[in-house]
C-alpha cells in the first residue's frame, strides 16, 4: 500500500490524512483502521457537485454526492478517484474535514467552491478559515480533450492562467488541478497545496491509461478520536 501525504496537513494537529494506493482495492476498513480511524465515509459519486453532511458514522456510502464532509471526531471522509481531482479541506477552528471529487464534469460545475460554500454557510465558517490540499490527478502533462470539452471550459472559465494548452488537430491538453487551485483561490482560500503528482505519467491508479480495469485511489482526511 503507498500512501502519500500532505505536508501541510501534517503540520496540522487534531487531523489524520492521506492519498492511498491500495492495490486490487481500496480496502476502506483496513486504510481506516491503520490510521486509527473508525471508518472512512463515502458517498456514491455521480460526477455532480452535491454536498453530503455525514452526521453519524453509519449507512453514509449510498447517498449520491461529490462531497462529503463530517465533524464527527475519529471518523475519516473520503473520496475514490483514477485521474479525477480530489480536494480534502479542513477548517482547524471548527473541527470540519470535507473530501471533494472532482473530474472533468465536477470541475466545470465547480464542485469544489460548492462544498466549500456549502459548508461556510452550515457552520458559518469562511473559506479563509480552510486548509485546501489537491491530491493526485491527472496533470495536464497527460490530460488530452478534444474541442468540445476544452471549449466548455473556456466558455465558464475566464481565461485568465495556465490551464488550456491547445496540441493542434482540435486537441487540447486540460489542467483539472490548476483549475481546481484557481477555483480555492477565487473563493479566498489562503492556505492551498497541491501534491503535484500526475496519476497517468507516475504509476498512479488512472482510468486514462489502464482503462475502466484500472485500481482505485482513495485520498481521505478525518478529526483525530
Ligand atoms: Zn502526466
């Protein structure tokens, strides 16, 4: 199992994180267990961007959402991804720890300013109070689209920084992390990293090169029991 962390998450006390490749699964109860976690809550991710509350530690994994997000202590949240972007915020004063995930599709819906609304209005909180870490994607090294996807982007997305390269013959390359970074930044988030690992080039878990038999990872982030 290679699990792969934030280094400004660990700088943070009272949070448990990380970005797991468990091969042939994730075996959820194990990562969870290993981390000292009762459970790792997901939801059943349909590309939206919805945001599940999970306010008890049982029965989370059916709801249909692209976040979730919990202030129960000892209890992770989590999202599964094979290239899609996945974004763990955490608000230190408040004990909240969201996962978010977002592809291609979650991305152009803004699934990560969503939750991050989402939650600031539930428990008044503000983005300027968020640790934001974007995990293991893949990068726009690898992530080829054709014109009508990389025209939908353009189109929502004001111009403005580097996430667009276009390659000729109505191909493009689409930087899904720097949009996502962009998106914590336009929100006011003031802490953001990214972990700056391409799933697709870096041996990673990627639907893109091993198609729909590829592993799964699965990045998570919960309040220490
Ligand atoms: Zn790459």
């Amino acid at each position: 199992m290679k699990v792969f962390r934030s280094p400004l998450l660990e700088k943070c006390d009272g949070v448990i994180h990380g970005f797991v490749h468990d091969p042939g699964g994730p075996d959820i109860l194990r990562i969870a267990s290993a981390h000292g976690l009762k459970n790792i809550l997901t939801v059943n991710q349909v590309h939206g961007n919805t945001v599940f509350f999970a306010d008890s530690a049982m029965g989370e994994n059916y709801a249909e959402a692209d976040s979730v997000v919990t202030q129960q202590k000892g209890v992770g949240v989590g999202v599964i991804t094979a290239d899609c972007v996945p974004v763990l915020l955490y608000f230190p004063d408040s004990r909240c720890v969201c996962a978010v995930h977002a592809g291609w599709r979650g991305t152009s819906l803004r699934a990560v300013s969503n939750c991050l609304g989402a939650v600031c209005e539930k428990y008044s909180l503000k983005p300027q109070d968020a640790v934001a870490v974007i995990g293991p994607a893949i990068g726009g090294c690898c992530y080829e689209v054709r014109d009508d996807v990389a025209s939908q982007f353009a189109s929502r997305f004001s111009g403005e920084g580097n996430w667009l390269f276009e390659k000729g013959d109505g191909k493009f390359l689409l930087d899904l992390v720097e949009l996502n970074r962009i998106e914590l930044c336009d929100a006011g988030v003031l802490e953001i990293e990214t972990m700056d690992m391409c799933t697709c080039c870096q041996d990673l878990p990627s639907y893109r090169r091993d198609g729909s038999g590829t592993d799964k990872m699965i990045s998570f982030v919960g309040i220490s029991p």
